[in-house]
C-alpha cells in the first residue's frame, strides 16, 4: 500500500519539473484546506467539511500513486507532499478543537511535535534536507487521517456517532504513539546525516542515512 505504484526492477527518478499531474493533484489538495475551514467555520456544513477531508486525505495515496507509476517523481512533490499532510492534521484539527469538537491537548501534541521538527529542519540544515520518508510515518500519517476526522464524525448528530468517536480516539492514539516513533527516527536520521555532510567536506561523498523520516 505505501510503496503503490513503484515499480521494483525500475529506479525511480526524481525530476525537476513542477507541472505534472500528480503535483497538480498535490495542489489541488491544498486548496481543500481553507474550503475545509469555511465550512466549518461558517456555513457549519459539518457532513460536506468531512467530505472535504476525507477527500483531501484520500488523494494523498492517488497523487504519489501517480508520480510513481508515470515516472513522475519531482523534487517538489517529494518536499510540498508531506507539507500538505502536516497542514491537513494541522487545519483539521486546530479547526476543530476551537469549535469544541476535538480536545486541544490532543491537537497541540500532535501540533507541537511537526512544529519542533520543522524548527529542527531549519536550525540544522536551512531547509528540508531531504531524508526519505519511512513507513512509520506513513503508518502513523494514515492513523490520524483516520482518528481526526473521527472526531467530526462522534460529533455529528447520526447513528453511528458513539462508534466513531470511539474509533477517533484510538485511531488518533496509535496515530500519536507511532507519530512520535517515527519524529525519533527523523531525529537521528538528521543527526546522523548531519555528521555525514561534515565529513563530506573531507570525503566528498554523503549518504541519507536509511532511517526514514516522518510523514
């Protein structure tokens, strides 16, 4: 499921290119995010909002399915993809919890820790430094995708809303349990390619380390 579309005897080929069709995807993505607030916020569309979101979500898995299978890895997709994710977690869940439907400490834990990697991005290398995406990200990128619209859903005056809060909070629990693994392992990952660029400056070869980032 996370490596869909990858094909194994073919290297993928990261290109420079920004109009593609799966970046046109990743675009479109994002402006599902302030349609997302505007509904909630304004028209208290709750049931469309989460459609929005569900859709916003769900195409997260098209658009790298896409890139893949049609060799249309671009270095933007690979830095704007994960961006996107971290707004969409972000936007939902700030959103909700300042109308009352999801906790914030759950929100300003799950916040908190893509603000402190952000900064650590930045403070260390200036930017992203490109170190690849690891399966427990996916994993736990996929859980709370799940566990925080959850919360929309327990709120929502319907028949299944006790089931669906329910499944919100422990979706969203093992999303922040694994969320925090895998912040870790972008933690030593950065910090061991960090002393890898150090010494390239002596050996004029650097490595990614084969720890993965977060997603």
């Amino acid at each position: 499921m996370f490596d869909a579309g990858l094909q194994e005897d073919r290297p993928v080929v990261v290109h420079d290119k920004v109009w593609t069709a799966a970046n046109v995807i990743t675009f479109l993505r994002f402006l599902g995010l302030p349609l997302f607030v505007y509904l909630m916020a304004v028209s208290q569309a709750y049931g469309i909002a989460f459609l929005v979101l569900v859709i916003v979500g769900t195409t997260d898995w098209i658009d790298g399915y896409v890139a893949r299978r049609f060799d249309q890895v671009t270095k933007l997709g690979q830095v704007i993809d994960p961006l996107i994710d971290r707004a969409l977690l972000a936007t939902a869940g700030l959103t909700m919890a300042a109308l009352g439907i999801a906790p914030w400490w759950v929100i300003l834990v799950i916040v908190g820790r893509d603000a402190f990697l952000l900064f650590l991005a930045y403070r260390l290398f200036g930017g992203n430094p490109g170190i690849p995406v690891s399966r427990w990200g996916k994993f736990a990128t996929a859980c709370l995708l799940i566990g925080v619209p959850g919360f929309l859903l327990g709120f929502m005056d319907w028949s299944g809303a006790v089931l669906w809060g329910w499944i919100g909070w422990i979706f969203t629990a093992v999303g922040v349990v694994t969320y925090y693994i895998a912040g870790f392992m972008y933690a030593r990952a950065a910090r061991v390619l960090l002393a890898q660029r150090r010494d390239g400056v002596r050996t004029g070869a650097v490595r990614h380390p084969d720890a993965g980032a977060s997603e």
